[in-house]
C-alpha cells in the first residue's frame, strides 16, 4: 500500500513538473512556472528513490501502469 501511494505521488510529480515546463514554453506563461516544475520533478525523482529496489521491474511496471491512469485523470481535470 505504502509503494502505490509513493507510485501515486511520483506520477503526479512528473506530469505536473513537466506540464508546469510546457506551460511555460507552449502556452507563454511566465518563466516563473519553471520554479515549482522543477521542485516537481525533483520530488518525482526523490520519490521513485522510495520504492525498495529488490523488486525495480515488477514496481517499475506498476508505476507504468499508475503513470497512465494519472495522466488520464490530469487530462480530464486540468486541460
């Protein structure tokens, strides 16, 4: 339980990191976007640290499979 709520927490890390950078370089928003992106990213990076690395393929499958559903929920609520 604990592993899905760190997979949970680093999709949504990544999508709103990198989505925070498109923002700024697609859509013209301030530069300022990429402050919070970038704490974003680094806390998905800190996160994926988290996970117990005895079982990386079958949890690195299982954040694949999280990442999708969290994109799908951040497409249907934020753009």
């Amino acid at each position: 339980m604990r592993t899905l709520a760190v997979y949970a927490l680093a999709a949504g890390c990544e999508i709103g990191g990198c989505f925070a950078f498109w923002a700024w370089l697609r859509l013209g928003r301030s530069a300022l976007w990429t402050v919070p992106g970038t704490a974003a990213l680094l806390a998905f990076a800190w996160l994926l640290t988290r996970a117990d690395a005895a079982f990386a393929g079958r949890a690195y499958a299982a954040y694949g499979g999280l990442y999708i559903g969290a994109a799908l929920l951040w497409a249907w609520t934020v753009e």
